[in-house]
C-alpha cells in the first residue's frame, strides 16, 4: 500500500467513511464520498450539512490528521 492509501484508510478508521455522521466545526455532517489528500496536511472530505441538504467539501482538521500520521507509526 502507498502512503496515500494508508492515510486514507486510517482515516476512515478514524471516522471519515462513507455515511459517517460527524460534527466538524460547530455543523453536523455526513460524509458522502472518500478523504481527498491534497497533501500530508491538507485533507479533504465531501460530507452533506445535516441542517441544509447542502454537499460540501470539508477539510479534516490538522489535529485529527496527526492522530491519522501517528497510528502510521
């Protein structure tokens, strides 16, 4: 596995899967596609405002990023 992809699995191991419901930044979400690494600090995930209907695309906090990087290690 690359890199990129035991990111992303960790991620979703860390809650950013598919249908996922979560509370980022004060809104409820549910994650509606697979974790974006645009880089190693920089993730991002498509998710549905739960009070809007609305598709957005979400970045996942940098703390939630270094849990991501130290399960790697």
């Amino acid at each position: 596995m690359t890199e990129r992809s035991n990111l992303n699995h960790r991620l979703k191991g860390l809650g950013f899967a598919l249908g996922t419901q979560m509370k980022l930044y004060g809104e409820e979400f549910e994650v509606a596609g697979e974790p974006i690494i645009v880089d190693e600090k920089i993730v991002m995930v498509d998710a549905i405002e739960k009070k809007s209907g609305e598709r957005k695309r979400v970045r996942i906090p940098l703390p939630i990023l270094n849990i991501a990087h130290d399960r790697a290690a």
